[in-house]
C-alpha cells in the first residue's frame, strides 16, 4: 500500500481534455475503481480550460474534475507516461506515474531528444532509446501495466515500482461470438508492423487481409467476430487492447516479439504464435496462418487460458487497487 494515503488523501488522476483512445480509458476506469472503493477522487484534464473536457465515451463513470490540483501533502497525482510535465511545480502533492506504454513516453519527451527516439523507433525500428529523464528516478510512486515497463525502468535504475494492470470494458466482453460463422480472414491494424505486414500480404496472396480502418467500435468488434486470425507485429509499447479483444472474439492472435509481446507475461500466448522478426521466414508465416484456417478449432483452444485471464483482468484490477491504494 502507499504510505502517503490516508482518510485525507485525495486523489487526482490526470487525462487529455476530450480525448478518447485506450489510455485515457484506463485512466477514467482507476478514477471510477477509486471512487467505488469510497476515495475522494478527481479528475485532471490538460488542457484544463478546455470548454469540454470530459469525452463523451467516459461521461458513464460519472467523474467530477478540477482544473487545478490542490498541492498538500496528503494528496497524490496521477499521471500517465505521456503527460509527465504535470508533475512539475509540485513541493507537497505525491506524484506517480501510471505506465501505460514505455514507448510512448520516449516518443514524448520534448524537443531534440524526442526526435532522436522517435528516428530511433521509426526509421531504426530500435526500442533502445538513447534519452530518458533522470528526474522520473525522483517520482515517488511507478505503477506499470506489464511487464515489459517494469523490466525497462528496472534497467534505467528505478526501484520504486508496483504492478496496476487494466481490463476490458464490462460491455466487449458481453459480446458473444459463434464460431461457426468464422471466415479464413487475417485481420491487422495498419498503424502497427505495417513493413512486415505488407511483404507478407505479398507474398501470401491466397490469404485475404482485412485492415482496421475507417472502422467504428461496432464494427472493429464485427469484424473479429467474422475473423479467424489477428496479426500483430508492431512494437508492443504495453499490453495492447486489440490482441486482447482479438483473442476474446475467438480469433488465433500471431504476433513478433517485441515490447510486451517479448513477455510470456503480458501476451501469454503459446511460443508457436510468436515469430522473432530477425529470424522471420514469410513462408513458415503464411503456412502459420494457413493451420489455424485449416486446423481453427484445435489452434483457437489453444488460446482458452488467454481468453480466461482477460476475463479475469477486471477482478485482478480490484484487488491491485485495494493493495496499491488501501
């Protein structure tokens, strides 16, 4: 449990203004987890003179904001990796950061030194960044969200660190899919491994590949449903929301092995689903994706467990929060 928390700690947990994707999502979820265990918790959006700052996808929690942080030691300050210029100026508050996603944090740091990751990660395709804010050491609380940020701060000397994972919202997993109507369909988002993608999309043109694109909620949801496999050879800054829900719908998930996907832990899927993209051969891909059309029921049972642990992840949530905020 944190040791600054007590019956006048008040909560702030810090979000974009008007801005859904899933990390404000996670972050308006702990607010709502907080506030159900009977915390006084608020909202913080940046900008906070935003005319309005609460997105309509999070109006359901029911979340007050302030837009202005009140500095007293019985407090503490949430924020996630990308918005840690909030934790300046603060001589009382207790400042944490929630990481969501390690990289995204590189890619943030202002000026010169961002761009030199982001060259590192765009054009190198390197999750070794060469820049990280020394001062970050002096935060007092880290919470991770998998095992890949836990591993990273652990190499940039930080100590301080505790697990907070996340979960799907209650309404994807009611969703209920038949089986029987599944397609021999390769579903990929194209803002992730889009190079690899590509030359296998060339080299396999028996298979059909559908992107997430120009999609709604409904009908990414639709789409897995009627798929067989999700590909996903991005970078894994954290553990990613559409493998997740591409597992839950029934889908066989192939991903490389960089970020989270590296850990067992954070993408428990069988080691026979995960290719190493220096060693990567397009044909051994292909004939990967042809066995789970082939083979769909015995290659999707395979994923039973991963599907259960997602269905778990919202009672692991609770009990992390107990433990972390009492």
């Amino acid at each position: 449990m944190l040791n600054a928390i007590n019956d006048k700690t008040k909560f702030y947990i810090a979000a974009p203004s008007n801005f859904a994707t899933g990390g404000p999502e996670l972050l308006h979820q702990l607010a709502y987890k907080l506030k159900s265990e009977g915390k006084d918790v608020k909202m913080y959006y940046s900008p906070p003179n935003h005319p309005a700052p609460i997105h309509e996808n999070y109006l359901e929690y029911q979340l007050d904001f302030v837009t202005i942080v009140e500095d007293d030691v019985n407090n503490i300050l949430v924020v996630p990796e990308t918005m840690i210029y909030l934790l300046e100026g603060y001589k009382k508050t207790k400042t944490s950061i929630w990481w969501l996603s390690v990289d995204n944090y590189f890619l943030s740091i202002r000026y010169i030194r961002g761009l030199i990751n982001r060259f590192l990660l765009g054009i190198m395709g390197s999750q070794d960044y060469l820049f990280f804010n020394k001062k970050l050491m002096f935060v007092d609380y880290h919470l991770v969200q998998c095992k890949y940020a836990e591993q990273t701060l652990k190499n940039y000397g930080i100590k301080s660190i505790m697990h907070l994972g996340d979960y799907l919202h209650k309404s994807f997993l009611d969703k209920e899919t038949n089986v029987n109507k599944k397609e021999n369909i390769v579903v990929y988002n194209p803002k992730k491994g889009l190079r690899i993608t590509q030359k296998l999309i060339k080299h396999a043109s028996h298979i059909k590949f559908v992107p997430i694109e120009n999609m709604t909620r409904e009908e990414v949801v639709a789409l897995l449903q009627r798929a067989k496999v999700y590909i996903d050879f991005g970078f894994h800054p954290g553990k990613d929301r559409i493998p997740r829900e591409a597992a839950y719908l029934e889908c066989c998930v192939i991903t490389n092995k960089r970020g989270a996907a590296f850990y067992q832990e954070d993408v428990p899927i069988m080691e026979e689903f995960k290719f190493n993209e220096k060693e990567l051969s397009l044909k051994l891909l292909s004939q990967k994706i042809d066995d789970c059309f082939v083979n769909y029921d015995h290659n999707s049972s395979k994923f039973s467990s991963y599907r259960d642990e997602i269905r778990n992840q919202e009672s692991e949530f609770g009990c992390q929060i107990k433990s972390i905020f009492g």
